[in-house]
C-alpha cells in the first residue's frame, strides 16, 4: 500500500454519512460513540512504521470513527502510542479535535517508584498530565481508572476522577477491569459528586464472557452506564489470522500477549464451525465475533485492533452487515 501523503490531510466529506447506523448513545448521556471504536495498544508504538498508524487513523476518521482509545502505557515503548496520537494531532487532526472523543487512562505501571502505578491520587493527576503533554492535548474526551486498586481508599481513587474533571482535564470518568461491587460503589460515589460515570470498559468477546457471567453487564445498562468491549476479536484469535498457522507478522508471533498455545485444536474446530455460521451470514469471521458482541444489551461499541487499514476496512463492515 502506498502511505505517501501529497499535502495536508483532508478528512473524508462523507464520513458522516452513516450518521443514523454508526453510532450508539453512551448509556444515559449526551454522547454518542461510533459502534467500532479504534483502539492503540498494539501497532501505534514507537516500534511501528509511523505512516501505517497514520493511515489506520485516516481511514478510521474518514469513515465517522471518532473515537479513539489509549492509555499511558501503550507502545511500546510505554507512552509511544500517546506521542504517536500527539503527532497526527499536531500534523493531522488540529482542525477536527472537536470531531474526536480521544480517551486514556492510568492504573498499570508507567513509571519506576511508588507512584508510577495503581490508583493513588499522586499516579493519576502526574499521569494524565503527562499523557496531555504526549498527545498535545489541552483535555482528554474520557480519562479512566485502568484497574482498581486494593490497597488505595475508593474515595482516593475516586475524588481524584471528579477533580480531574473538575480542572477540566477530562470531560468524562470511565473505569476499566473494576470488579462489580467496586464498580456499583464508585457509580454512586461520583452520581452524588455530579460527575457521572460515562462508561466502564472491559474485555468481552465470544471466547470471553466475564462481564456478562459477573452480572457487570447488566449493571452498567440498568444504570445507565455506557459499556465499551475491548479485545473483541480475543486479540486477533476470532478472525481467520491462525486458520493455517502463525503468520510471520501477527501478535501471536511475537509471544507476548498471545501465546502461541492459545492456538489449540478445539479453538479450530470453534473457528471453522465460527466461518461456516458467518459464511450463512455473508460475513468474515471478524465480522461474525463483532457482531455478536455488537448484539450484546448493553454494549456501547467495540474497540477493535488493527495492524493494517484492511482489517480495519473489514471489521467496521459489522455496522453494515
Ligand atoms: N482496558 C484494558 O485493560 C484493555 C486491554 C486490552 C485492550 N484494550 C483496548 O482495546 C483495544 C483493542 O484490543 P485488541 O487489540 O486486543 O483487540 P482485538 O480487536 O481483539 O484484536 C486486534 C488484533 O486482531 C487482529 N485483527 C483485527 N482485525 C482483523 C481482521 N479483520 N482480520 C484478521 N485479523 C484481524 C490484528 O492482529 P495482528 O496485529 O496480528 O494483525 C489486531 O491487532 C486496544 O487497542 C485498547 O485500546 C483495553
């Protein structure tokens, strides 16, 4: 593919064209999100040919994907993909920050010390801050808790979410990987505090059913809570990546995330029986594993992976299939 560009990037006259099927509403909120949500955690890092990440971002911007999710860890090396964002919005995305809903997040090791991780106050101002320098942001759209922190006071970890939206640093609260009674205490902590959470994001895919199985599905939708499935394609496994073995340049490859021993017998047999149901649908096995979550009550969007625009141009299909 050639990523040469041949001046200023021109966002895409038609990109909300699909207005009335691309979006959902973020539970009870003002904010709708697109239904496939671009995600950075893999293939926007330091290590990754800068134009491809520019080019998965066009095309997802050009086709009404508005939303993009990061976190300070996120690279590698942790912090790129932030820089690689601040970049494109630097070079790129200036004229259209309005248009975008850019969300980050703290809670997993960033830095050495006793403050460069879990959910002190201390961690989470110093590390949003730092991640408004990377992306050249004044404000993130959605700023979460990454994980919940036992040996911090909820009210800590809390209060410091409200006052981060009250310095006007993030316009919304998420939380990520809360359990379920942690996750109704901070829903009514920051109700009463008139910073309502927007949305919790956790990992759901047909492989993976926790938040249904723990009832944090449920919960969200009744509160009217907003609920983001990250990983939906179990990091590459439910699409036909692994169908005839392990591709030089997959994620399984590099053995770190997804271990090669993921790809089991019975996950083939899954996946053949996975392609023929989404042949019957006249849809790629990615597109089958989305959309089922898609169909979940309750869920806002999915925050899908891609390391090339195919995949992304195959995935954001579940919206029209
Ligand atoms: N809150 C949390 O704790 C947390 C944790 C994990 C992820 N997340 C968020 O969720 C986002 C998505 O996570 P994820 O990358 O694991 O999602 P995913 O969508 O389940 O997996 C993405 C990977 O699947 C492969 N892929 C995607 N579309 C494909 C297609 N159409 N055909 C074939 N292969 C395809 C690619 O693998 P290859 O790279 O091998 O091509 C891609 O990198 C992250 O970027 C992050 O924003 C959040």
């Amino acid at each position: 593919m050639d990523f040469s560009m041949t001046g200023p990037y021109l966002a895409s006259a038609q990109r909300y064209e699909h207005m009335d099927t691309m979006y959902n509403r973020c539970g009870k909120s003002g904010v709708l999100l697109p239904k496939v949500s671009l995600g950075m955690w893999h293939n926007f890092g330091g290590v990754d040919p800068f134009e491809r990440s520019r080019a998965i971002t066009h095309y997802a911007f050009d086709h009404g994907i508005t939303h993009f999710d990061l976190a300070n860890n996120y690279g590698p090396p942790a912090g790129s993909a932030e820089e690689t964002m601040g970049k494109l919005m630097v070079e790129d995305f200036a004229a259209y920050r309005d248009e975008l809903f850019i969300s980050s997040k703290a809670g997993y090791g960033m830095w050495d010390g006793p403050y460069g991780e879990w959910g002190s106050r201390k961690y989470l101002m110093a590390s949003l801050d730092q991640s408004l320098r990377r992306m050249h942001l004044d404000y993130v759209d959605l700023f979460y808790s990454h994980r919940y922190d036992p040996n911090t006071p909820i009210e800590e970890t809390l209060q410091a979410l409200v006052d981060i939206v009250r310095m006007g640093k993030a316009l919304y609260i998420g939380i990520s990987n809360w359990p379920l009674e942690q996750l109704k205490l901070a829903t009514q902590y920051l109700k009463e505090r008139d910073v309502p959470l927007l949305i919790y994001q956790g990992r759901l895919n047909m492989l993976n059913r926790e938040p249904i199985d723990e009832g944090i599905l449920d919960f969200c939708h009744e509160a009217g809570i907003g609920f983001i499935a990250f990983s939906p394609l179990a990091q590459g496994l439910l699409t036909d990546r692994y169908l005839n073995g392990i591709p030089a340049d997959s994620r399984m490859a590099k053995e770190v995330f997804l271990k090669s021993d993921a790809r089991t017998p019975q996950l083939l047999d899954y996946l053949h029986q996975l392609q023929t149901q989404a042949q019957a649908s006249n849809r790629t096995i990615a597109q089958e594993a989305l959309a089922w979550v898609l169909a979940q009550t309750g869920v806002t969007s999915v925050i899908v992976g891609a390391s090339s625009v195919e995949q992304l141009a195959n995935n954001l299909q579940v919206i029209f299939s």
